[in-house]
C-alpha cells in the first residue's frame, strides 16, 4: 500500500528552508530552557516566545504573558492573529495550545544533558523533544510564518503556550479559563499534546486524532469497626468487608458504549489490523461497530487493555490501607477506586453502578474530585476534514483514525469549561520507541519538519481566509 513507507527510504533533506531554520532554532532554545516544576521556569520560556511574535510584528497588545501572582516561574504567552471578522458570534476564535512545561530529567539518568539540544543519527534528543517542545516549536513557527505572510483568517487565531501539565501547583490552561478567559475564549481548541502520527516496523501505519477524552473521577471507600484484640477475630472485619467488594469490582464490566469516535475509530482501524494483524482483529472491530452488542467480539477485543478502555468505562482500585498495629483488630480500611468514565456516560450513573457492586451498607464511598468533564460534543467535521486534507496531501493514502484519550490531557480543562477540544500533530512517533518522559527522549528531525507543512495547512484549512474588505 502506497502510505507504507519504509523511513530509511524516505528522500534527504536536502537544504534548508527558512522556516526549517527558524523552526529548529525555536526548538534547540525551548529545549536548552529547563521547564522542569522543581528547578525549572517556564516564566523564560513564554517570555522568549513572546520576544519572537513581538519582532515579526505582532502587536504588544496582543502578546501578552501572563504569570500568577504568587508563582512567577509559571508564566504562561498568549498570542492573538487578528482575524478579519468580530470575535462573536460565528466568527468566534479557533485556540490552539501546548504546554512549555517538562518532566523532570536527572543527568545521570541519561546519556548526555537532557538540557542540551543533540542531532544525530536523523533525531533530535533532549527532554520535551516528544513531549512536546516539539510541537509547540512548530505551532510558533506557524504563526510567524502567517504573520510575516499576511495571512487575514476569517476569524481570530489565539496561540496559548502554558506551564504544568506535567504537573505542579500552576497548571496554566486551568488557570487561564478561570482569571483570563477572555484572552482564550474560542468556538473550539486544537491541542497538539494529542493525535499524530504512528510508526511501526518502519512505516507509516496511520495518523490519529483525538477527539475525545475520558473524565477523571475517584472514589474513597471507607469501612469501620470498633476492633479489639485479634486473637479473637470476628467475622465482622472492615478489611474483609473492603476486600469482598474489591473482589466483587475485579469481576464487573461495564457495559461497551460506542459513541461516534470510537465507533469510527474501530471502523477506520480494521483495514489496517486487517493487513498488519490478521483477520480476527479487524473483523471483531467491524462487528463492534455494527454492533456493541455483539458480546463474543466485545471479550476478544477486551482482552487487550487498551481497546478495553475503548469500549467501556473502567474502573480500579488503585491504593489500600488499614489497620494500625499487627495485633489488633483493624478499625478502619480504605481503598480509592479511579474511574475513567466515557465522556458520553454520566458519572452519577456510574457511581450508582458502583454502589450496586460492592453491595454492602457499612462501605461509606466519596467522590475524591468534581468530573472534570461530564458533556460531550461530537467530532466537529471541519477539523476532521483539515486534518484528513493535509494528512492526504504529505502522505496520500495514510488512514486518519479519531481516537479518545484514555487518560487526559490538558484539554479536558477547556472542554469542562465549554470549549470543544481536538487533539492534532503532525509528528509521527514509533509505537515500539516511545521515550516521552523516560531517558534519551527523541524525535525524528524529518518528522518535525515535516510537521511544519501540516501543521501549516491545518491552520489555514480550518481559518480560511476572508476576501478582502473593500476600501
């Protein structure tokens, strides 16, 4: 097939262009910056950025770097191409973000400083490579190379490059939709901390986008007893209360609810297991797509963890205590239970679910946070056709899957607050190699380049330019 491409036999580079050059330089400064939340400040990171728009020609009233009071190494920029129409109504803006922050790096962890900037062998190395200085390195080229070519969208463009995803008491998107949502107001976001492009065995396999996530939810369980001495053991013992119920939730399934990313996420995906994994996988997919109540297919496809969180809601134990001496008969017993809840399942259903299970009156449970998420809006066609037209147009013939993020990424702030978010990059990563947070992180220097010319016409594809205004 024509998008399976084997990367050794992928053309040279060749000579640079200038947005190449500025690119990799944007890139080499951002990775050679520390954005770590122990010793790092992102507050230099956005300022650097901003010192980029403001030289092309971005205005000052509409760069604007933004830092909380009381944490000033976490700085967030903000960034604004004005569009030809108001920011109401249907014009309103498009929002793009990433994340400047990275996880901590030791350099006895590594083969060389994770803070230096390293090509070689047809990588670029240094922490946040992947994850994803990477990515913001090209949405900033992206818009200097539209302001330096004029380009008017029909609507506003906002650039928001923010601090703590990774984690940290600053997390930037959340703390923009609180004190400044004004700045970042949007019709819908595009994220490129999510979707891309996969690799396997070599190739090309096909490029993801993310349109949905689940919603983050714990739950504390709690069982007491007056206890005592233990050589005179009741039958009556909060831990064994506990471990019933938790054996009870080891053996439950919620049940598969398809939605429309998953369901034409399977669909999509089965020509290509088809090909590349034999004919159980894709057939099984094309059922479930047909029909989530095809229970043979749903275990067959359950087995794998990850279509598993596809296909349902789920939910763990993840931590456990109780007890305070060996020689006593324990008092109280906990356990929390997180849950990755279906953004089109209602978390006060599923804690019902979850009472029904455990059955057991002396279990007291307790949501441990609000649901960041409890709506969902279906994929919004206009992104899915820039992605699939620029997706076609580098690599004709490459499948473009929509998935839903099992975990989370900083997107769920913004779609919590009602703005619809879709996860989109143009670098490909190898399924097999994935160092994003780990040692000797890397991205192949062809693949960020040639992001560069995506990521570009996805930009101007979903802000199509205006005619312009008479004089």
């Amino acid at each position: 097939m024509r998008f399976f491409l084997p990367l050794l036999l992928l053309a040279p580079l060749g000579a640079q262009s200038p947005d190449r050059v500025l690119a990799r330089d944007i890139f080499k400064q951002l990775i050679e910056t520390n954005t770590t939340d122990s010793v790092g400040d992102n507050t230099r990171a956005a300022e650097a950025m901003a010192a980029r728009f403001r030289a092309a020609g971005y205005a000052d009233s509409d760069v604007k770097v933004l830092v909380p009071k009381e944490m000033p190494r976490k700085g967030n920029v903000v960034v604004r191409l004005r569009g030809t129409s108001s920011s109401t109504g249907p014009a309103k803006p498009i929002l793009f973000i990433g994340h400047l922050d990275v996880v901590e790096a030791k350099r006895e962890d590594w083969s060389f400083d994770p803070f230096q900037f390293r090509e070689r062998d047809g990588y670029f190395y240094g922490r946040g490579t992947s994850d994803m200085k990477g990515d913001v390195a090209v949405l900033v080229t992206t818009f200097l190379r539209l302001k330096r070519e004029g380009f008017r969208p029909s609507r506003d463009l906002i650039l928001a490059l923010t601090s703590d995803e990774e984690g940290g008491p600053g997390n930037g998107v959340q703390w923009l939709v609180k004190e400044h949502r004004d700045l970042i107001d949007a019709a819908f976001c595009i994220n490129s901390d999510a979707g891309g492009g996969h690799i396997k065995n070599g190739k090309r396999i096909f490029m993801s986008m993310e349109a949905a996530e689940k919603v983050f939810l714990s739950f504390k369980l709690e069982t007491t007893n007056p206890g005592g001495h233990s050589s005179l053991p009741p039958k009556d013992n909060a831990i064994y209360h506990l471990a019933a119920a938790l054996t009870r939730l080891s053996s439950f399934e919620f049940p598969v609810h398809l939605f429309d990313v998953t369901k034409t996420g399977f669909e999509r995906a089965a020509a290509f297991h088809e090909s590349e994994s034999g004919g159980q996988v894709a057939a099984d997919m094309r059922a479930i797509a047909r029909n989530p109540n095809d229970a043979a297919a749903a275990a067959r496809l359950s087995a794998s963890p990850y279509y598993n969180a596809q296909l349902r809601t789920t939910c763990v134990a993840t931590m456990l205590s109780g007890g305070h001496a060996e020689n006593a008969l324990p008092q109280l017993a906990s356990a929390v239970v997180n849950c990755r809840i279906l953004p089109v399942d209602s978390p006060a259903e599923i804690r019902k679910t979850l009472e029904r299970v455990f059955n057991d009156p002396k279990i007291k449970m307790t949501e441990m946070n609000e649901p960041q998420s409890t709506s969902y809006t279906p994929i919004n066609p206009a992104v899915m056709a820039a992605v699939t037209a620029s997706t076609q147009a580098h690599w004709p013939g490459l499948p473009v899957i929509p998935l839903m993020e099992t975990g989370a990424t900083d997107g769920i702030w913004l779609i919590a607050g009602g703005i619809p978010t879709y996860g989109v990059s143009g670098i490909f990563g190898d399924e097999d190699d994935v160092r994003a947070h780990g040692k000797d992180e890397r991205i192949l220097v062809q693949s960020f380049y040639e992001a560069l010319d995506f990521m570009y016409d996805v930009v101007t594809s979903v802000a199509k330019p205006s005619a312009a205004p008479k004089q």
